[in-house]
C-alpha cells in the first residue's frame, strides 16, 4: 500500500493550483530552449543534475527537469532532492501511486533516458555499443600477456568505431563459457578506458583451483567469449555522488578511501581514472590501501606511482605486503609506502583516521573474508553503512 506522507506547509504561491497555472504560464520550464525534446539521455547526465538550483529525476525511463517544481512540492523541497540526480519511480509509487506524475510534470519534461538494447549478434548496434545487458554477445581474444605474477591482461576485440559501453565507475561485465559441459559465468571490470575502441582489456588474476582463470589462460588466441553488460549496484557516476542499487547515498562526496586486495584493484583504477581523467575532477582527493601478498603480486604498480608522483597532493597510496618482509623495506620509495603485515584495525585507523568524520566515500573490493573484514574495520570506526560501498 502507498504511503501517505504528512505535507509541509508551503510558502504562499506555492500551492498546487498555483504549479497548474505556472505550467499553463508558457514558461521553459523543462528548459530546452525551444529545442525537442531529447533521446538517450545516459544516467551519468542525469545524475550530473543533483542540486536545487539544477535538479532533473527520472520516471518510468522519462527524464524531468523538476528545479521549478521543487518549492510547489507538498512533501517539501528536501524530501523531493532525495530522488534530484537519479531514478525517483521507487520513491514516486511508494509515496505517490495514486496521483499521474507524467501529468504533473508534463511542462518538465527534457526527454528519455537512454535504454538498454537486446540486439542478437547479427543486428546493428544502433548506439555504437558492444555490450548489451540482456544478450550474450561474443567477443574475439586478441592477446593475453603477464601484468603481474599472478595476473594476466586479456585484450579483445571491438569492431569498428564501437566502444565497450561500460561508461559509469563502478559497472562491471560477465563472461560466461562452457566448461566440461558446465556453464561458468563471472565478473570482471574492464582495465581500459571507457572511450577506447578497437579492442578492450580485463585484467584477471589467475589461481591455481580457478575454474575460470585457468580456462582462459590455455585459450587460444583467436577463440570467442561470451559476455554482457554492463552490470554494477554501486556506481560513482559523476563527481561527489554515489549510488546504489539506483538510490543515491551520497551526495557532496569530497575523499574516496579505496581499499583493495588483488585484482580487486581493477575498479579502484576506474574510480581513480574517472576522477583525473573522465570527470575533470580537481579536488577531490584519494586514498588507496592495496593488500597483496608479495610486491610481485601487486598489479599497476608503475602507474600508481606515476599517478602518485603528478597528483602528490591529492592522491596517495599505501601497499600493504602480507609476505616478502625484506622486499617491502627495500622497495620503498618516496611516493609509494610499503608496510609489512595483514590490514588490521589500527592500519585502518592509521592511513584513514584523518577522513572520518568528513565527506568520504569508503569502496572496497577483494575476497568475500577480505571485504567481510574490511566493513567490520570500518563500522568500527564509526563509519555509517552508507558511506561504505563494496564493489
């Protein structure tokens, strides 16, 4: 059953007779300028509009501009900035099913959101896209070489001018293949930029019992995979903002403490990229703790220090080597910290005590043991459940 909730008292003007004569007032209310209304709108656009002085949400896939509606609403500003930024139809029908939001909005409305396509592998992509959420599509292995001791870079292969279309931090891809007649399915996020073309690149770390890892390891170069996507419950799709499971969590976003294991790394570099490169970002600032067990394990380790030594102000990472004792002492350096041991409570403490209590956005990503550790670090630091976000 919808539920009804108590209304605010609004300022005078503002009532919902005086919303049905201002859309009725010839006012560019959805603000197109006269232009029409739009097509494919991406959620990363949408949820780039998240403020009171420039507010869009989504319903039922129909993007609305609702700056000006945000005063007239009965439930009050604040509550309707709840759904500013990103996909409101949860919120709408569990507050609002009896009232025609379409109707009420019509005067807002910019276009539609972007939607995922089901192509077979004969059909055009219209959008240019690889990927589809809902088909299987077959992808070429173009090479596979060593990035670490124990991982491996797979690069496959894109046709023409299309891009992959994992385009938001946080989305990953499935791959499934045909084992001994078992159907096997996982995920990995993409290592390669998100507007590259011609080929792309997963980085997977191989383990001895890994059904997956060891089957494309001995894959001949030249054979196809099976994927789709993209997929992703947590996603940072533009600056300062996170969501997940399509409800935002955090808005005003202003550190990313990222913690990984392994090649959990992988959208940790997304994340990273995204905030140096795709987004223009110029001040948030970063943390990364990266766990592994031997500096030979450690994956993009030049880049990082590279990354480390052109943004030394905003980003900083620290390695944390659970074996290999004397290596972690020799090879540190001034701009990457080695420290030896397993990531415990007063580590946590240590490298991330100075981001409690501020606008931080707390990722994660490694083993189920590692990730079940690091949120309990956490929470025991204080940290609110929805500013900690497991990849």
């Amino acid at each position: 059953m919808a539920k009804r909730d108590r209304k605010v008292t609004l300022a005078p003007g503002y009532s919902q007779l005086h919303w049905m004569r201002l859309t009725q007032s010839g006012r560019d209310l959805a603000q197109l300028g006269g232009k029409p209304p739009r097509k494919n709108i991406t959620d990363a656009e949408v949820a780039a509009h998240n403020r009171e002085n420039d507010a869009w949400m989504t319903l039922d896939g129909k993007v609305y501009n609702i700056t000006s509606y945000l005063k007239y609403h009965p439930g009050g500003v604040r509550y309707l900035m709840m759904a500013a930024g990103s996909d409101g139809t949860a919120l709408f029908n569990d507050h609002h099913a009896w009232i025609n939001g379409h109707a009420m909005l019509a005067k807002c409305y910019i276009g539609d959101l972007e939607m995922a396509l089901s192509l077979d592998h004969n059909d055009e992509t219209i959008d240019n896209v690889a990927l589809s959420t809902t088909t299987w599509r077959p992808f070429r292995l173009l090479s596979k070489q060593s990035v670490s001791k124990t991982a491996f870079k797979f690069v496959f292969e894109l046709s023409g001018s299309q891009t992959l279309g994992v385009c938001i931090p946080g989305q990953h891809l499935e791959l499934r293949v045909n084992i001994a007649g078992r159907c096997i399915e996982r995920a990995y996020t993409p290592a390669s930029r998100f507007s590259q073309r011609k080929s792309f690149e997963l980085i997977i770390k191989l383990y001895p019992d890994g059904l997956m890892s060891s089957y494309l390891k001995s894959l001949p170069i030249g054979s196809e995979v099976e994927m789709r996507g993209p997929k992703g419950n947590v996603l940072y799709p533009s600056v300062g903002l996170v969501k997940r499971e399509g409800k935002i969590q955090q808005r005003h976003v202003e550190h990313l403490v990222l913690v990984a294991a392994g090649s959990g790394i992988t959208p940790m570099l997304q994340l990273i990229r995204a905030t140096f490169e795709t987004f223009k970002d110029h001040k948030t600032t970063i943390m990364l703790l990266y766990c592994n067990r031997a500096i030979q394990d450690i994956i993009a380790l030049d880049q990082l220090e590279t990354l480390t030594n052109m943004f030394s102000s905003r980003i900083s990472v620290r390695h944390i080597i659970s074996e290999d004792v004397e290596a972690s002492f020799k090879n540190q350096t001034g701009s990457l910290a080695f420290r030896h041991g397993r990531l415990n409570d007063s580590m946590m403490l240590e490298f991330v005590g100075e981001f409690l209590g501020k606008e931080t956005a707390f990722f994660h990503c490694g083993p189920q043991a590692f990730d079940n550790d690091v949120e309990e670090m956490l929470k025991s630091l204080n940290v609110s459940d929805s500013c900690i976000h497991r990849f």
